[in-house]
C-alpha cells in the first residue's frame, strides 16, 4: 500500500477523486438548474422563490468550487467541461421549468440524486481514513437533509 503526501493510501485516493469528479458534475448540473428555475419561475410565488433560488445557487457555487479544490488537493483534475458533466451527472436536467412546483420538485429529486452520491462517498472516504473529504460530505448531507425536508413542507409533503 503506497501512501501519498497527505498520508492516505494512493489508491484509495485516486478512487475518491473519480467519485469526487462524479459529485462535481452532478452538482454543475444542480447548480445550472437552479439558475434556470432562478431566471424563468412565474407566479404568486415569484418573489419567494426567486430569492430562495439565488441562495440556493450561490451555496451550490460555492461547493462546485469545494468540490473541485478537494480533487485537486487529492492529486487529480476536475471535470471542467459542460460535455464531462453531460455524460456523468446523473441529476435531472430542468430544462423550461417555470412552474413553481415543478421547480421545487426539481430541486428536491436533485438533492437526492447528490445525497446518494455523497453518502457513498463518505463511507469510502471513512474507509480511506480521508477525514477532510469524509467531513466535506457530512457538512454537505447535513444541509441538504434540511432543504429537502424544507422543501417537501413548502410543497405540503413530509420527508419520509
């Protein structure tokens, strides 16, 4: 087993990165949704929703760019093109949504998408002793439980 500079197994880290680069694009994708759902909501809840997406967007901005400095810091190249992300993500692309349930829908199927991903990533990253991307995913599944469920009340749902 060779260990890199950061003390982890190379290997192992080369794998996290790949699943890291996954994340990435999903999120790209995520990300561009919520600007398209930003741009185009109609409606009485226009002025909520508009708001409520541009935070959602900005937070997503800032964790694409998380995401791809922690591939980087594990030794390998982010996704940085939008025909990488097309053919990895795996988040549905909200193309013409303008409805605002539709748009929260959206929002809440791609938090699920992204929950799963990272909640594989970090049982690999536990098992490679990677406590800084373990911790990314964590503080990341943290928030996202919180919006889906916020957003499921918004539409009358519960989470379960």
């Amino acid at each position: 087993m060779g260990l890199n500079i950061l003390g982890l197994d190379s290997e192992k880290t080369k794998d996290l990165a790949s699943d890291l680069n996954s994340l990435l694009a999903n999120f790209q994708t995520y990300y561009q949704n919520l600007r398209g759902i930003h741009w185009n909501i109609k409606g009485k809840q226009f002025f909520e929703l508009h708001v409520k997406f541009e935070e959602l967007y900005t937070d997503a901005n800032v964790k694409v760019d998380e995401i791809a400095e922690r591939v980087l810091t594990l030794g390998e190249t982010p996704l940085h093109t939008f025909v990488d992300y097309s053919e990895v993500a795996k988040v549905p692309v909200g193309k013409n949504v303008s409805g605002d349930e539709k748009a929260v829908e959206l929002i809440v199927n791609s938090l699920s998408v992204l929950l799963k991903i990272e909640r594989d990533i970090l049982d690999k990253s536990g098992n490679a002793g990677d406590e800084g991307t373990n911790s990314m995913m964590s503080d990341f599944i943290t928030e996202q439980e919180k919006t889906i469920w916020m957003m499921k009340a918004w539409l009358g749902e519960t989470t379960v």
